[in-house]
C-alpha cells in the first residue's frame, strides 16, 4: 500500500506541472552504499511485476515484491528549518541495513 500525504501530493504537482512532466513516479530502495538503503522517487515507465497507485493527477509505481517486503510506504513532503524535501519511509525496516561494520565501503572506510 502507498500513503501520500497532502502537502506530497501538491508539491509534486506543482513540480511536474512546472516542468511538463507527465511519467510516472517510481517508489523504488536505493542502494547507497555505506549509509545503507532508503527509498526514492523516480520518474519511469510502468513495467512487469508493478503495482499502480493513482493519487489524483499522480501515477505511483512499485514493484510488487518491494511492497510485499516493505509493507505501507508513506510519502511526505517536509519543510523545517530551512530544509525542505521529500520523505519516504516503510511500515517494516529495508534490506541492506549498510554501516561501517558491512566491510562494503572500501578498504579505506566510510568516514563514519
């Protein structure tokens, strides 16, 4: 299941409409490395093994076996202190948990 908040939702808009865009946004756990997973948005094209959400005038994709791993995503949009963005977090906790102890940051370490 995907939740959306009302402030996500308009501030989306408001960038897709501003900049012609008319993908579709894929919710999707980037791999980063030392500071482990998190979710993110991109703009792609619906393909095999996708779950559709539409949320107003937005199109939400997520593959199935994401969501069945993540449970309940929730996209916010939050705006504090001068830092402002999208957040994306999941009912249940992502793979890849990364860190200093992985070893998966190079010999030199991650500068944790």
């Amino acid at each position: 299941m995907l939740e959306v908040t009302a402030q996500a939702k308009t501030k989306l808009v408001e960038y897709l409409k501003e900049n012609n865009i008319t993908s579709p946004l894929r919710v999707f756990i980037n791999q980063s490395g030392c500071s482990g997973s998190s979710l993110a948005l991109a703009l792609d094209e619906q393909k095999d093994g996708d779950q559709v959400f539409t949320e107003d005038s937005l199109t939400f994709l997520a593959e199935k076996a994401m969501l069945a791993q993540c449970g309940t995503i929730k996209v916010d949009y939050i705006d504090a202190s001068g830092n402002a963005g999208f957040s994306l977090s999941s009912a249940n906790p992502l793979p890849g948990g990364g860190g200093c102890s992985t070893g998966s940051c190079g010999s030199d370490g991650c500068g944790c």
